[in-house]
C-alpha cells in the first residue's frame, strides 16, 4: 500500500465506532477551544494600558485601538466583555455602550478595580 492509500484511508475511516468519535470530538473541542479561558475586549488608545495585568489573571485578552474593531471583536467573541480605557473619546465609548453592556475605566482604576467589577458579573461568581 503506497503512503497515498493510507492517507484515503484514514481520512475515510478517522473513528471505528460513535463511542470512539464523540471522544475524539471531546478531545478536539478542549484542545482548540477552552471554555475555561475567559475574554475580553479592550478599547484604548494606548497600549498596554492594563492589558498585561489582565491577562496574568487568566484573561484571553482583544485590543482594540479603533471602534470598528470593538464591533468587530464583538461579532468574533460574542460573551466576551467590554472594558472602556480611559483614553477612549466620549463619543467613542458611548457608541459601543449603546449597544452592549461595558465597564468603562477611570484614570485611577487598576486590575484589580477591573477584576473586582467583573467578578459581580460572573456567572460564576468569583474572578482571581
């Protein structure tokens, strides 16, 4: 059997049985997509603002720089969440809070501002 029969083969054949193949499709749907991993998007104007410090605390997180890319982002990554910088124009902020909920920044606010704010809203209750 030359190494082309053996590629058909496997492609038309790649699970022996339906138990087989719901593991392997478990086993694909951890490893490119966690679930544990939560999102964010970031509108600022300055980077890395708290972006860093967001994602030591186990945040996947999104910038963005302009408001086309945060109506983007959310298309992409519909349960993540909004953070507003501080640096973000009025008109700006208040365009993308008027079609989703968001957490807009004070100049003062920290990671820990944000974490706090966040874990109110959690499902599960508790954001570290």
């Amino acid at each position: 059997m030359t190494g082309i029969a053996r590629k058909d083969a496997i492609a038309l054949q790649p699970f022996r049985s339906a138990d087989s193949a719901r593991l392997g499709f478990v086993a694909i749907t951890k490893l490119f997509y966690n679930r544990d991993v939560r999102a964010l998007i970031y509108f600022t104007r300055e980077l890395p603002g708290l972006s860093n410090d967001l994602e030591l605390a186990g945040f996947q997180v999104y910038e963005a720089l302009a408001l086309s890319e945060v109506f983007y982002l959310v298309e992409q990554h519909p349960s993540a969440h909004i953070v507003l910088d501080h640096t973000v124009e009025d008109d700006a902020a208040n365009e993308v809070a008027q079609h989703y909920s968001t957490l807009r920044l004070t100049r003062n606010t920290t990671a820990a501002d944000v974490l706090w704010e966040l874990s109110s809203l959690s499902i599960e209750g508790s954001i570290q």
